[in-house]
C-alpha cells in the first residue's frame, strides 16, 4: 500500500481492491494505511473475502486469502493427499515442507487467476 499514493497520480485507476482493515500495529503501516485510504478517496473500493470472484474480459479470478482467512476449497483443484511422499527408510510418511510466511504477512489478499482466449 505505500505505493498507492504515487501510483494514483501516474496510472488512473477505477477500483480498489484490497483485504480491509490494516492489521498490523507498527508506526511505518499505520502511516502507510492512512496515505492509503487518503489516496484512494473518491475511487471505487472492494474489500475481498476468500472465494470471492474477480471477473475482467478473458480472465477469472477467485480470492484465495484475505484478512488472515482462505478459502476452504478451490472449485476444479483436487486436495493434495497427506501422504504424498514416499516413506522414509525407517518407513515413516513424510509431509513436503512448506514455506510458512512470517505471521505479519497474513492479511494479505492472494488470488487465483484462470485466463481464456476470449
């Protein structure tokens, strides 16, 4: 969001869209989520919510996380089996290791994007 505030003035926008109330409790974001919403008045704004759609000619979107939520399920996308791994030699399942985010990044918005050929 810091560079919302020049971007507006280089780039027209129509809608905003971003995951709501800034969360996180820092000096430098609470400055950066005021010069924010400062920028972005008069323009139209959308706070997303997991498994909401954005829809543009040619490509879909669903909202897979926002504000610290996501999406139960991904219409289309098979779960991924726990025991995907091959056992171990001492014959334990593994799990593949996952990069976890650091907590402050959690209410940010991620999308999934489907383009077509219209």
């Amino acid at each position: 969001m810091g560079g919302v505030p020049e971007l507006v003035k280089r780039v027209p926008v129509g809608e905003f869209l971003d995951h709501g109330l800034n969360r996180e409790d820092s000096d430098i974001t609470r400055r950066d989520f005021a010069a924010y919403l400062k920028a972005i008045e008069g323009h139209a704004r959308r706070i997303v919510h997991p498994g909401d759609t954005i829809d543009l000619p040619g490509l879909s979107t669903i909202v897979l996380t926002a504000d610290g939520e996501h999406i139960a399920d991904l219409p289309g996308i098979q779960p991924v089996p726990t025991r995907i791994a091959p056992p171990s030699p001492n014959g334990i399942w593994t799990k593949p290791r996952i990069p976890v985010r650091p907590a402050s990044w959690s209410p940010s918005a991620s999308s999934s994007f489907s383009i077509s050929a219209t």
